[in-house]
C-alpha cells in the first residue's frame, strides 16, 4: 500500500489529484498571494517527479507546457508521485519580471532561510515542500528578455543519473552545465536529486516548437522512469543527443543597428560572417565574426547594440555538421503533425 503524500499540512491519499496552495507573504495592499501547486499521487509506487515553471516571472513557456502536460490522459494510470508548480515566482508573474518585488532572483536564493530575505523565505518553501518530497525535477527556463533559446537540455552530464535523464527528455543538444551558487539545480544536487534545466525560446512570448517539444520531453522522461507507459505504436525518433562540454558568447566589436545573419540551430564555422552592425547617421558597417566553430544556441532579438553587448551564444561540438541535420529533424517532428494524444492538449 502507498503511503498518503502530506505537502504543507494538506494530507493526499494514493490515487488522488489535488491542487494547493502554498501560502507566500502577501502583498502590501493585504492582498493574499499563494504559490499552486498540482499533485498527483498515484495509486501504484513509483518515483515521485517535481515539474516547476516560471521561477523567473518573465519565463513563460513553462507555465503553457504545464498547462498541456496536465491534460495528457497518459497521467490517469500514473506510477509514483507528480509535483507540477506551474508558477513558482507568482510575483514576477505579475509585474512581468524576473525578479521578485525587491529585484531579488529567486534562483540565486537557494536552498533559502525561514527568516531571510522575501526570496529566501520562498526559496526555503520551495525545498521543504516541494524538494523534499520528490526524488527527480525537471525546471522550465526561457531565454532572457530579448534573448532566445534552442531548445536544449542544461544539467550535470557528469552524474550518470542525470546524463540518463537528459538522453530520455530526447532534445538533440544537452550543454554540460556547471552548477550556480544559489540555483535550485544546484540545491537540489546537494540533497542528491538529479535534476534536468530546459531552455527554450524568449522571455514574455510563447513559442511553439519550445512547448511542443517541452511537454514530449517530459514525458520521455515520465516513460523512462516508468511512470507512464511507453507507446509502442510511437514512430521512433529518439536518437543520441550531442553533448556540447563548452560554450560561449560571441560580443559586438562596436555600437549601432545589429542586423543579424544566422537564426538559432544554425552552424558556424570560424571566422564566419554572422552579421553586420551599421551607423544609423551614415555608411559605416562593422563586420561580426564568429571566432570557433559551433552551432547557434540563443540569440539576441532586438536590434540596438552597444560595444561588447553579446548577441551569439554558441556551443561546440565535435561534430557541428551532425547536430545542425539533427536539429533540422528535431523541428520537422515536432511542427507538422500533431498526434491524437497532443492534439487533445494544445
């Protein structure tokens, strides 16, 4: 017999699905603020999975990829424990902000204090509710503001647990990624929960092939760990990920109008030109050049660039050629056609 799941005082007995509310500090206007929270508590024993999106209030894909992930009637015969937070910085969601009210990031405040600051008071809840009850997580990111990502897979491929984990999600480009003092990645690694990051697309939009492809990848995920059962009737897709072990950002040699060349997934080889920068009072053009070989994995969207602003993020392969063909199949699968169970919850 499974044991009842207790999250915040509230008990959930196998087979249940319930939605909580998380009490955060409120506004000052008295205003009552809660973190939601969805559970599923399965009636048969599995691994017991924690889903978390908007820790940066401006990133919205996650919250619409939860919002589809919740529908997928693969979750009725669920083994184990789902935890899905679909809106972790409620007050950035708000304002539009990454930030919380007092311009803290949250995913610097990890694992967080009862009696720190507003983002360290929710960084601690976050880990005693949430962390602690769970034995994997996957957190959904975007792009900055004006920046956009590849779909991609961020984590600590050095840890076999992890690295089998990003291989299941099934993104073709997984980076190799250090851990950030204060990040809830990072927080978790500490208690020894392997923890995948998905970057896709741009603060404040939605983008589709970042959703799509976020809400397959989770699952993937769900049907390794045995939580779901896995389709045999699936074409097969999956194929080996390449791994990227460095990247960097490429900077702008001056200032001006920024009319970029290559779009996000596109190889470079080096001394490639990637775009030109213009005078907007005259003639003058500074060429951008790409300084190593690699493949596109975000981008700046908006024209305006200062000296040194960075505007290229590219990663390196062994193989750049391979993963630019693989990330073209990537997008094909995913946009055309939508199957029976996708079409149910777009």
């Amino acid at each position: 017999m499974r044991q009842d799941l207790v999250i915040s005082g509230q008990t959930i007995q196998p087979g249940s699905s319930v939605l909580i509310d998380l009490p955060l500090p409120s506004l000052y206007t008295n205003t009552p603020m809660t973190m939601p929270v969805h559970i599923i508590h399965g009636k048969k024993n599995g691994p017991r999975l924690f889903i978390s999106a908007a820790i940066h209030g401006d990133e919205l894909n996650g919250v619409e990829i939860i919002r589809r992930l919740l529908k997928d009637p693969a979750l009725k015969r669920l083994k184990g424990t789902l935890i899905v937070i679909p809106m972790v910085n409620v007050y950035g969601i708000i304002h539009h902000s990454r930030y919380l009210p007092d311009r803290r990031d949250l995913n610097r405040s990890f694992p967080g204090s009862k009696k720190g600051a507003l983002a360290s008071r929710m960084a601690d809840l976050f880990m005693t509710e949430i962390v602690a009850n769970s034995m994997h997580g996957i957190d959904l990111h975007t792009g900055a503001i004006h920046r956009s990502n590849l779909p991609q897979i961020r984590a600590n491929l050095d840890d076999e647990a992890t690295l089998a984990l990003a291989k299941a999600f099934n993104v073709p480009v997984l980076i190799n990624a250090n851990f950030r003092d204060g990040s809830l990645r990072a927080s978790a690694a500490d208690r020894g929960i392997p923890m995948l990051l998905y970057e896709a697309g741009e603060a404040l939009r939605f983008d589709e092939i970042s959703i799509r492809g976020g809400v397959r990848g989770i699952l993937n995920v769900m049907r390794h760990l045995g939580m779901i059962a896995s389709r045999k009737t699936r074409k097969a897709i999956a194929k080996e990920p390449y791994i990227a072990r460095s990247s960097n950002w490429i900077r702008t040699p001056g200032s001006g109008i920024f009319r970029t060349l290559k779009s996000l997934g596109c190889m470079v080889a080096k001394n490639e030109l990637l775009g030109l920068i213009s005078d907007p009072v005259s003639n003058l053009e500074i060429e951008v050049i790409s300084p190593f070989r690699g493949i596109i994995i975000g981008r700046s969207e908006i024209p305006l660039v200062h000296e040194g602003e960075a505007v290229y993020h590219v990663a390196k392969f062994g193989d750049s050629k391979q993963v630019a063909a693989q990330l073209e199949n990537f997008h094909d699968d995913i946009l055309p056609d939508i199957d029976e169970d996708e079409r149910a919850i777009v």
